[in-house]
C-alpha cells in the first residue's frame, strides 16, 4: 500500500467523499458529487442493457431475455457506486445532526428518490454538531 503522505491531497479527499463514510458534506458537494455516481450508474445501466440478449417472437414482442457473463459483470461493478451514494447521503444525514444509518433508506425503492432530494435540498446544521466541524472536512 502506498504511504498516504505521498498520495496527491485532492485524491485523499476524492478518496474520503466517495468511500469513507464519516463526516458531513454541504448540499452543493452532495449535489456535485451524486450526479457525478449517478452518471456513471447511468452509463454502466446501458452498457448492460447492451449485454442483454433479448429474443423477441413474431409479432415483435419480447420472448425472452437473458444475461450474458459481461451483463453480471456489469452489474458487480454496480455495486461500488451503490456504496458511493450511500456513503454521500450518510454524509448528509450526518450534517442534519441524524446518524448515518437513516442513509440505508436509500436501499428502499421510492423512499431512495425522495430521500436523495431532501438531503439535496433542505439545509443541514450550519455549524459544528455532533459529527463534527461544519461540512466538507475530512
């Protein structure tokens, strides 16, 4: 592993916002960095589609689908950008002064949509609370 002193500072703190899920971040971070995994969630989403094999009957309507080895590999490298968001709206959760846990909502169909706009859209403490400083520090 390599010494973190000789890691670049921007990787560190790109590293701590995506992976490391202590600590608070403004809505304007939140904002950056969820389209940012929801972009790349987005691309990995077609790019499995594209795996798909899909056999359609005569009348043009869909028979049967099946998934290629590439289809579940896309689907694996899914998993880390689900991390990603979850870490990101635990961050919030934090700057609302509530524990990180209320981020696993997220795995919920529906409650998730809901629960990424108010973290992006209803203030969070302005200043120190008990995760710590104000946002956007390590």
């Amino acid at each position: 592993m390599t010494d973190p002193r000789s890691t670049p500072a921007g990787l560190m703190e790109l590293l701590w916002l995506f992976f490391h899920p202590g600590g608070r971040i403004s809505r304007h971070v939140y904002w950056l960095a969820f389209a940012a995994v929801l972009c790349v969630i987005f691309a990995l989403g077609r790019a499995w589609e594209a795996t798909l094999i899909i056999d359609m009957n005569s009348d043009g309507a869909i028979d049967q689908v099946s998934m290629t080895d590439a289809s579940a590999g896309v689907l694996v490298a899914m998993l880390p950008l689900e991390w990603c968001a979850l870490v990101l709206i635990a961050k919030r959760c934090r700057d609302h002064g509530w524990s990180g846990l209320v981020a696993l909502i997220w795995m919920v169909p529906l409650a998730n949509i809901l629960l990424a706009l108010y973290m992006g859209l209803v203030p969070g403490d302005p200043g120190a609370n008990r995760y710590g400083p104000g946002p956007d520090r390590p």
